[in-house]
C-alpha cells in the first residue's frame, strides 16, 4: 500500500480516477468535436474555392488558406449561435 492511499484511503483512490477519467473522455470529446469541424471547414472550403486553395499552396503560401479557414470557423459559429 503507497503512503497516499493510507493517508487517503481506497475510495478516494478511486474517486480520484473516476473524475480523471471523467476529464479524459471530456477533453477526448472536445478534440474530435474540433477536429471534426477543421477537416468539415477544410473539405468545404477545397470545393468552393479550389483554385484559391490549389494556388495558395502552390505558392506554399499556407497562411491565406489558414485565414480562409478562421473565416469560414467564424461564419458557421455565428450561425449556430444565432440558430440556438
């Protein structure tokens, strides 16, 4: 038995990893959720603007597309909060 878990106890040994766990699959939830959106905005903006996406990294100008990106993120936040 570790010197914590004598001071502490077993249940809150497992309290403890109850509510890490809780945090884990909360920040797991999170990080899809965006990264779900990040590649939804980028398949979106590749066929709306595909010669504006093709030059951009053709002249490994990766910036326009990142701005683009933050453009048309803001747009669709706008209106999910005016649709709730």
């Amino acid at each position: 038995m570790t010197p914590l878990m004598r001071t502490t106890g077993p249940a809150a040994g497992r309290s403890i990893r109850r509510v890490l766990g809780r945090i884990g699959v909360g920040i797991t939830a999170v990080v899809a959720v965006v990264t779900t959106l990040v590649s939804a905005a980028t398949v979106w903006l590749v066929l709306t603007r595909p010669l504006a996406v093709a030059d951009a990294f053709g002249k490994k100008q990766v910036a326009e597309v990142v701005q683009a990106l933050a453009g048309l993120m803001v747009s669709l936040l706008r209106g999910l909060v005016s649709y709730l």
